[in-house]
C-alpha cells in the first residue's frame, strides 16, 4: 500500500505547486488517482490483487466536449506477482448536474512479472463509472470518481480476463 500513498502524495503536490502556474499543457481535462481492486482470472487460476490507478483525460475538440482521450495506467500488486498496465483511448461522457457518467474503449500493454518471469501481453479494455462534483466551496474543482473495468490480455495463444473497480479523487481544470 506505500505505493498507493506514494501515488496520492504525487498527486497532491502536483495539484497544489502548479496551480498558480497552470500553462497550457492541457487547456481542459482532468487527473484522476485512486485505490483499485483487481480479480485476475486465467484458464485455471483465479487471483486477486490491490492496487493504484490513475488517468489523465483531455478534451481536444471543443465543438465535441462529450469526447475525451484518455491514458490510463494502473499497478496492481501480490505476493510475488506485480502487474502494471498502459491504456489508451476514447471516453464518452455527459453531464447531467453534478453527475458525469462516463463509457471508454482503451488498448495497450501490460507488464507482468511472476516469479521472476516477466510478460508482455497486449491489452485490451472496456469499462466506465461516474464522476460526483463535490458541493464543498474550496472543493469545486474535484470529483469523486467510481470506475469499473473489464480487460482481456493476450500473449501468445493464451488469454487471461480480468476486472478492475477503482475509486478515488478527479482534479478537473
């Protein structure tokens, strides 16, 4: 879990050292960090794993702002087993008051080490949630962000399917 609050401490002072000098880098979007909950499972195993989870979106065509693009990356950790995983790709979302459902079809890779054995396979994801403004006045740049995924990884001719919950804090600019 030290990677977990590593992650979150990276976040906050991301978050509180750049405001004032917030560039262009990305005009609109947001940063999500959270904790994640993974269950693994391939043709005989099934395993479970605690973890982080973090994405950037960005929104690049402003005549369509239910469009965004999205890279996510997420480790999850066992004993003796690590995994981290790399996405990118297309979110749909709508805002309907302080509610943002959100829908996302990502690609990518995953990086798997098990008993010293590591492994590349190519990932593919399809998943959403909902982001819930806060209504605190010094808070209303953030959200609170459900997410549940489904990936599929394959490497050579096996195939492995797994589930992936997360919730955490969304910093939109």
């Amino acid at each position: 879990m030290s990677n977990t609050a590593a992650v979150v401490l990276a976040f906050l002072s991301l978050m509180l050292f750049t405001t004032p000098s917030r560039a262009q880098l990305l005009p609109s979007g947001n940063v999500y960090v959270g904790v994640a909950y993974g269950d693994n499972v391939d043709v005989i195993n099934r395993y479970t794993f605690r973890g982080w989870n973090a994405s950037l979106e960005d929104f690049p065509l402003r005549r369509f702002s239910y469009l965004g693009v999205v890279l996510d990356g997420s480790g999850f950790y066992r004993l003796g087993v690590q995994q981290y995983n790399l996405l990118f790709g297309p979110r749909i979302s709508m805002h309907y008051g302080k509610w943002r459902p959100f829908v996302h079809l990502m690609g990518g890779a995953q990086r798997s080490t098990a008993g010293g054995v590591k492994r590349y396979p190519i990932m593919e994801d399809l998943g959403g949630g909902v982001d819930r403004k806060f209504q605190m006045l010094f808070f209303k740049n953030f959200s609170w962000r459900l997410q549940f995924d489904y990936s599929r990884t394959h490497f050579l001719s096996a195939t492995q399917n797994d589930f992936r919950g997360s919730a955490g804090l969304v910093w939109r600019f």
